[in-house]
C-alpha cells in the first residue's frame, strides 16, 4: 500500500500543480484584464467630472465664475491669453499636480478656446484630482477574490486527482491483494486478468506468465527431490543392513566397534535426512496425505526420546522428561508417524543448537486453559534468537556451522499444521520452548 500511496500523492500532486498554474496564469490575466478596465472607467469618469467643471466656467462677466469641486476633489483653473502670462483662476488648498499624485491621487486635465469681446483667443485649462483609494479598493477586492477562487480550484482539484487516484489504482490494489494471498499459499491460483486492454491487463498477464514459470520451476525441483529420495532409500537400507551384520559378527575385533558405531549413527541420520527430503516434496505439492488414529501423546514422546537418547548421551547432555501424571489418558487423533517425525525434529533440533553441556526438557501435559494436551521441548539458548517466525521458514538456520539442512522445525510446523496445530514458539528466561498442542481424541 505505500506504493499505491506514493503514486496517489503524485498524481495529486500533478493535478494540483498543473491545475493551479492554469488558474493562476488564467487569474493574473483576468487581474491584469479587469484592473486595466477600472483604470480606464476611472479615467473616464473623471475626464467627464472635469469637462462638466470646466463647462460650468463663466468668464462672460466682470468677474470670472468658477463652479467648486466636489467633496473629495480638488481642482486648479488656468486661463491662458496670446501674449499675455497665463492667469490662475482658482486653486484647491494644497493641490499640486506632481505631489497629489505622488500621494495615490489620480489627475485629468481638460482644455477649451473660448474667445474674447476683443476677438482674442482664449484658453481655459481645469486639473480635477480624486482620490485612487476607492479605485485600489476595487483592485484589492478583485484580486482577493481570484485568489479565493485560486485556492478553491487547486483543491478541488485536489480532491479529483484524489478520487481519480484512488479509482486509476483500485485494479492494482486488487492485483496486490492477489498477489500476496498467492504468495502467503502458492498454488494453482492466478490473477484476473481485466478485460481492459490497458496496462493493468498486461502487468496481470506478466504476473501469471511469472507465476507460471515459479511454478514449473518448483514443481521441477520437488520432483527432482523426490525422486532422488527414493532412490536414496535403496542403497542406505543396503547399507544400514550391511553394517547390522557386520557389527553382529563375533569375530569382529573390538577396535573396529567403535569406528563401525559412529557409521551406524552417520547412517542413519543420512536416512533421516532423506527421508526429510521426501517429506519436503510431499509437503509443497500437497501430495502428504494423514492417516488419523487414536494415539497415546506421551507414548509417541517417550518412543522419541528413546530413539535419541543414545546421540544425547554421545554428545553428553542430559535429556530430562516429564510427563504430568494427573492426566490418564494423552490420546489423540494423529497420524503416528508423522507425529513421530515432528518431536524426532523438535529433540534433533534442541540437541544441535543447545550449548555445550546444556541439557534439554522435554514436558508432557494438559493446558488448563484449553484442555487440549501438549508436548514442549525446551533447550538453553547461547544468545538470543530475535524474530522466532523465521525458525520455521524453510532451509533457515540460526547457526550456519551447525549440521542439517535448515529443515527441521519447517517441517514440523507444516506437518503440525496439516494437523490443525501449528506449533507455538517462546522465547524465556534464556530457553527456546517449542510446543506442539494437540486436542484430545473425542471418539464417536
């Protein structure tokens, strides 16, 4: 999902910025459109304030008639003769061309001949200024609204490229979600692949034809293991049995018993690994049917540690066991051998990985909370193990100079998973504890 999110907020992001330099540019021309045509109403409005003045003006009298200006106006009347200096007629308090409009004051100027009883030409000049406050008003106001619109827009733009996002992407969402269901569970499951002709319909088809390919792949390396499993099992037994008659033979020196003892125990964890092997095959296609009965637990447990306490005592750890004695019957619905292979694993593994001379646990018992029964091996820990989920992915091994092939406690959580179990890991007190809980046979 954080991918999806990062390419929502880009295309947001797109949206808004290419949405908003529209509307900007689009805005300042308006703005620039809209003040020059105030400017020019202004102007005008002015130019015929002035000219209405300067009709008003009489000089057909003995003395001249000059109409005031308006509140908020100032106004200077000149008249000018042919060969005489020009005569102020009327002038406001404080008016000056270049300081009114130094202040913001917006000047017009307005000129008529009017002629003389002695025939001389007259010319008659009026300056009317107002205040440019109103007129920035106007302005200001114009421009707040553009920019509300401004912000208005990116947002609403915003909110498409968000909506857009979100239903651009939901096929990808659909193919993710897809795509990890098929990846937490590989199997024959394949995406859909929409019917759009789009990109989305052919990243699904790559995806398949990937899916596929992985697909034949393991399905190649699961036969290839199987088949060499079996055809393991031959020779070994050959082996096994070989070796069985010769440490029998009374004539057999006592130097070569040891040496022929160590082959035995070699053999037969060769066998085990095979047969591992084979179990690894049958687990990944599914092909690994259960056969359940009823079995007594702390039968199977007891069977278990017997097999391996002899390594146990080779390698001088203890392997301490206890089993609940309130509960009277430990039986289950199982498959014996699989269960077997499970706790055979689950001893191997907490025998390699224990420290020098640590010895391992092993409890069988009833939980009080569930009344299922349980069987927990415990082994010290010689340093923490962190992420306890990644001790049951396959071929993972916490120490790589340890013997095995890493598949030990996969194995036994997927077995315990067929079982309807999976088993449950804690790490304690400096101990690495492995149950496997199981619920009790319930005949009929």
């Amino acid at each position: 999902m954080r991918a999806l999110r990062g390419l929502r907020a880009k295309l947001v992001l797109a949206f808004a910025t290419v949405f908003g330099g529209v509307v900007l540019l689009a805005g300042t021309y308006q703005y620039r459109q809209v003040g020059r045509v105030l400017h020019r109403g202004d102007d005008q409005r002015l130019q015929a304030r002035a000219q209405a003045l300067l009709d008003r003006v009489d000089l057909s009298g003995p003395l001249p008639v000059v109409p005031l200006p308006g509140l908020g106006e100032r106004a200077r009347v000149v008249i000018e003769t042919a060969g005489q200096p020009a005569r102020e007629l009327f002038h406001s308090p404080g008016f000056a061309a270049a300081a009114v409009d130094g202040r913001g004051w917006r000047v017009v100027e307005v000129a008529q001949l009017r002629p003389t009883e002695a025939g001389a030409a007259q010319r008659v000049r009026l300056w009317l200024a107002h205040s440019g406050a109103p007129l920035a008003r106007d302005l200001r106001q114009v421009q707040g609204g553009l920019l509300l619109a401004l912000g208005g827009s990116v947002g609403l733009a915003a909110l498409l490229a968000t909506w857009l996002g979100g239903w651009a992407l939901r096929p990808l969402r659909r193919i993710s979600r897809q795509a990890r269901r098929i990846g937490a569970a590989p199997g024959p499951e394949r995406l859909a692949e929409p019917a759009t002709g789009d990109e989305v319909q052919e990243l699904a088809r790559a995806l398949n034809q990937m899916l596929d390919r992985l697909q034949a792949g393991a399905e190649l390396q699961d036969n290839f293991l199987a088949a060499a499993a079996h055809e393991l099992r031959t020779p070994l037994a050959v082996l096994q049995t070989g070796l069985a008659v010769t440490r029998q033979a009374p004539e057999l020196p006592a130097s070569l018993r040891a040496p022929l003892d160590a082959q035995a125990q070699e053999l037969h964890r060769l066998g085990r690994l095979v047969e591992d092997f084979l179990l690894v095959s049958r687990l990944r296609s599914d092909a690994l049917p259960l056969t359940r009965r009823p079995v007594a637990l702390n039968e199977l447990v007891l069977a278990a540690a017997d097999q391996l306490l002899p390594r146990f005592r080779a390698a001088g750890r203890a392997l301490h066991l206890a089993v609940a004695e309130e509960v009277a019957d430990y039986t289950v619905a199982a498959d014996a051998d699989k269960l077997t292979t499970v706790l055979l694993n689950l001893l191997d593994n907490a025998l390699r990985h224990a420290p020098p001379g640590a010895g391992v646990r092993v409890e069988v018992g009833r939980e009080a909370a569930t009344g299922c029964f349980y069987a927990e091996v415990s082994n010290p820990l010689a340093a923490p193990l962190g992420d306890l989920a990644r001790l049951t992915t396959a071929r993972y091994q916490a120490d790589v100079l340890s013997g095995g092939a890493g598949l030990g406690l996969w194995l036994s959580n997927r077995i315990a998973e067929l079982h309807g179990a999976p088993l449950r890991l804690r790490e304690a007190h400096g101990e690495l504890r492995v149950r496997l809980v199981l619920p009790p046979f319930a005949a009929g």
